[in-house]
C-alpha cells in the first residue's frame, strides 16, 4: 500500500488513521490486539496517566506497510 498524499503528521487518532487506512477503528484496534501492530512503533497511547481512557494514535505509512504483507505471511491469526 502506497501513500501518494501524506497526511499533515504521520501520528493520527483512530479514526483518522482508520478511514486513510481503509479500515474500521474496530479492525484496527483488533490488529493491534492481534499483535500486527507493535505498541511504539506502529501505534502508542497517548492518554493521560490513570484516566481510564485511552487515546491511541497511528503511525500510518508503518501500518500500510504491515498491512501490505500478505495475511499468510503475517504470523498472526487471520480474523
């Protein structure tokens, strides 16, 4: 997966990174859950210390290319 137009930062919420993505926020909280998408490299939270809440952010251009792997190749289970 190529990106042609690069968001302002390469760091977005859920949402955001979802929809450039073509994925849900749900799919892409479950890949990370999966293990695809390593904490600190492809996604990290940003929420405040004992809040209850959290608040990831993506790193996208590493997320499309994890996501440009093939499902078999990925060693994770498939959804």
């Amino acid at each position: 997966m190529q990106f042609y137009l690069q968001p302002p930062s390469a760091w977005l919420p859920t949402a955001q990174a979802a929809q450039l993505l073509g994925l849900s926020p749900e799919q892409l909280r479950r890949l990370r859950r999966k293990g695809l998408f390593k904490v600190g490299h492809h996604c990290r939270d940003t929420s405040f210390p004992n809040s209850g809440l959290s608040r990831w952010q993506w790193h996208v251009v590493r997320c499309g290319q994890a996501l440009a792997v093939p499902p078999e190749k990925r060693g994770i289970p498939c959804p």
